[in-house]
C-alpha cells in the first residue's frame, strides 16, 4: 500500500507546475474608486503638518473612502460636491446625494489631492483633471521608440530605438524595442514588457490603459521584484513582468523546493501589482500539500528598508522612488 501511494506522488510532482502564491494588490480604477494620478513633485519624505496626517491615514490602513456617481457631464463645472460630509462626486444633473452625517477623516478628498471634476463625461473623484491630462497626452511627452532626436521628451536621450530617460532622485529609465510590438522598460536591470502608450512629463511616467484612461505609474520594475521578494522571502528564478492594458502588473517567477524533502520540484509564483499604489490586498490559498514541500531557495536578508539603521527608513525609501516608511505593514509606501 505504502508502495502505491508513494509511486502515485512521484507521478503527481512530475505532471504538474504548481502555483503556490497569487499576490493581488488593489485596482483603483474598480467602480466608486478614484482615477489614478498625482499632482506632487518628485518623492520626498513626508515633513509637512498635512503629508504626516496622509501618513497616518496610509499607516493606519485608510484610503480614500468617498464614492463617484459617474454622472453625466460636459465640462468639470458640471461636477459638484455632494453627500453631509462632502464626500460624494456627482453630476449637478443628478438628485442630490443623500448620505449618513458622520465625519472621517478619508472623506476629506483634500487629504489625498482629489477634486471632483468630469472625466471623460464622467463625474468622479481624481488626481488628474482633463487640463493636466492634455499636458500629459502631448507627442514631445511620448516615449516613442521610433522618435527622432528632437522628438525626444524633455529629460531624455534618444539614440536608434532606445530612449534613456531622468526620473525623480535621480532615477534613470531605458526603454527600448521588444517583440510583437511590445516596448521593455528596464530599471536598475529588472525588465518590464508592455504594449501601452506611456508618457513622461515633470520627471514621471504615466500609461494610457484600457477606455484610453490616463493614470500616473509610479511603482517601476525594480520596485515590483523587490516588493515581491521582500513579501515572499525568498530568492525567486525566472522572473517576468508584463504591464498590461488593465493597469496591473502581472508578476511570474520560480521557485524551487523539495517535496518529503528530496524530490525536486518548481513552484511557480503568480502576482497582480497596482502600479499606482503597490497596496497588497489577497493572498491565495497555497495547494493542499504545500505543507510537504520545503522551499529550497535562500532567504533574503537586509533587503528592507527595515533593516536600515532606525531613523533612516524615510531616506531610504526615498532613495528607492517610494515616498516613506510604514512600519505597520513594514514597507516603502507611496504618498497619494
């Protein structure tokens, strides 16, 4: 009997390719959410009275929490504020919202540099108005890998089919030709592959996504490995990352492991990363005998700007494109 059982996993662990972890991170663009985007400058740590109240609202687990009707509109005059705590983007079109009076804190749109405002006939919350996104969507913004010198963006290097560009703190980006259409956006040597139109202005990056929505993406390749890497633990083979046009990261990688501690197996790693925020929010259930598999891959030490000698995680995190560190979810974080 033993015998049976024993041939049986062994065929079992040589069929198949497990996934052990789907990390799913927030989607900002799901219905009642806010347009991504974002008004702040390069990244700083946050000192001012109003950026350490964002921290403590982020540090506290608190997004925003006001709702958009999406009702119709032509211009963002059309858009009011509504609902007893001014929490509600509306159309002037619609009835007025009607809402409970209690106040919080993440109703305040000020808080997270939202306004109300009409987006693609659409009143909603959002960072980015229809005038900044016209200052966005500009062809010396675009990062086009067929431009000629003086149609490089601003801040950037054009040479044949690669483009080299400036970010915040001194960051730099290279993009260059992939395949079937794609564009690769290395930085600091990790690889990301994409199809979407992307734009640079102000030292930042933005995508246009699906329904031609706009949306700043401020969590790069190095910072998604890492992210992934600092959640798992582990050493991981084989990584790819694909934006997509939803504006999520797909995240895939190896893992190698011993099943009873002596059958070699590859484990693969699955993970959604939002690019705006990098909010981790599910984890998947593990297989039913992941239990007896033990992970061969070395574990990381020092990689966290955890680690850092106590009072430098802020700088830290700044260094690597975040905005501070949150030492509830023991992370770089970005401001909204």
């Amino acid at each position: 009997m033993f015998a049976l059982i024993t041939l049986f996993l062994l065929s079992f662990v040589a069929a198949v390719n497990v996934t052990i972890t789907t990390v799913a991170i927030w989607n900002t663009s799901r219905i009642g959410a806010v347009s991504n985007g974002s008004e702040d400058e390069t990244p700083v740590a946050a000192t001012n009275t109003n950026q350490e109240r964002i921290r403590a609202i982020i540090m506290a687990g608190r997004s925003f929490c006001g709702k958009s009707t999406f009702g119709e509109c032509q211009t963002d005059s059309d858009c009011i504020v509504g609902g007893c705590a001014g929490q509600v983007c509306q159309s002037k079109n619609e009835e007025q919202a009607v809402t409970t009076c209690e106040y919080q804190d993440c109703y305040n749109p000020a808080i997270y540099n939202l306004s109300c405002v009409c987006i693609k006939n659409k009143c909603m919350w959002s960072r980015l108005t229809e005038d900044k996104i016209k200052k966005i969507i500009k062809k010396e913004n675009k990062i086009n890998i067929t431009a000629r010198v003086w149609e490089c963006p601003l801040e950037c290097t054009c040479t044949g089919s690669t483009i080299k560009c400036t970010l915040a703190n001194g960051r730099e980006m290279t993009v260059y030709a992939g395949k079937s259409g794609n564009v690769i956006v290395q930085v600091k040597g990790e690889n990301m592959m994409t199809n979407v139109t992307l734009y640079k202005l102000d030292k930042k990056i933005y995508g246009v996504f699906r329904n031609n929505e706009t949306r700043e993406i401020k969590m790069l390749p190095d910072q998604v490995r890492e992210r992934i890497r600092e959640r798992l633990q582990r050493q991981l083979e084989n990584e790819n990352i694909t934006l997509d046009e939803d504006g999520i990261y797909r995240y895939r990688a190896h893992k190698r492991a011993r099943l009873f501690a002596f059958i070699p197996v590859t484990l693969m790693v699955r993970a959604e990363i939002d690019p705006n925020t990098g909010e981790i929010i599910k984890i998947s259930k593990n297989p039913w005998w992941f239990f007896l598999a033990k992970d061969e891959s070395q574990q990381i030490v020092g990689a966290s700007c955890g680690t850092v000698t106590p009072g430098e995680n802020d700088a830290c995190c700044v260094n690597k494109g975040y905005n501070f560190w949150n030492n509830n979810t023991n992370q770089c974080e970005f401001l909204p």
